[in-house]
C-alpha cells in the first residue's frame, strides 16, 4: 500500500468515528447530564424548554377534554382532542431540539403521540367508552414514566 492509500483510509476511518460519534451525541445521547433528584436533566435554551412543556400541556388538556367526553358517552369529542396531539402534532420540531432530547425521551414522545392517534381511531371506529377509557389509562403510564424520568434545566448559555 502506498502512503496516499494509507492517508485516505486514515481518513475515512477518522471521519467515520467522527460521524459515529456526533449520531451517538445528537440522535441518542443528546444533551443531559444528571440531576440531583435522580432523574435524567435534559439541558435546553429557554425557549425550547417552553415548546416542550407547552406540547405536555397540550396533552394534559387532551386528557382532560377526553376524560369529559367520555363520561358524556361523547366520541366524536374524545376523537378529536386525541387526534389534535397525535402524530400530526409533533411536526416541526426543531431540529436543534431533537439533537437535544436523549433517544429514550423522543421515543416516549413518539409513543405518545402514536397512542394518541390510536384512541382517536378507537373513539371514531369503534365507539366503546370503557375501551377508551382502557387505552386512555395506558397511555396516561408513557406520561408518568416520562416524569420519573426526566426533567428539564436550562443550558448555561455560554
């Protein structure tokens, strides 16, 4: 092997651990650190710590709305305040945000909002509050384990 042949398999070694490293970083790792209460602190700016606790709210308020509609037998209400935070609410999420989140966080949130969706096509198909109410309570478990789990912080903007 020449010494240019040996450079660019250097090379590509290099930048393939350097590719390796930043996808570990901003796709499963992102940017945490522990907390003191046992939890994993997701550090972000201000403003994203904002979207996100607006987009939690957004699912209490679901939950809350589903819950009334179900006791008033009202299907059609339940599909709709679940299908308003499924899937199609988690659309245009920054990208600096997710390079933020760890990979155990963003799959909760997919999970979610997948759930979500499922309860709405539920409620619209089929109708049945006690299954509903079923689902709704499993879906309220990816809520509460995501708050063991985490919390947020806000960065030191250096």
């Amino acid at each position: 092997m020449n010494k240019t042949c040996k450079f660019c398999w250097a090379l590509s070694a290099l930048l393939i651990v350097g590719i390796a490293a930043m996808a570990y970083m901003f796709v499963i790792r992102g940017n945490v650190t522990a907390s003191d209460d046992g939890r994993t602190s997701i550090l972000l700016s201000a403003g994203e710590r904002d979207l996100v606790l607006t987009e939690m709210r957004g699912f209490l308020e679901a939950v809350e709305v589903i819950t009334v509609a179900i006791s008033e037998k009202d299907m059609a209400a339940v599909a709709s305040s679940a299908h308003d935070v499924g899937m199609a609410n988690a659309r245009g999420v920054p990208a600096s945000l997710m390079g933020k989140l760890p990979l155990d966080f963003k799959s909760l949130g997919s999970a979610t909002h997948k759930a979500f969706d499922a309860l709405a096509v539920e409620a619209q198909d089929m109708g049945d509050e006690q299954l509903v109410l079923s689902k709704l309570g499993n879906l309220m478990s990816n809520c509460t384990t995501c708050h063991a789990a985490f919390r947020f912080d806000i960065e030191d903007e250096k």
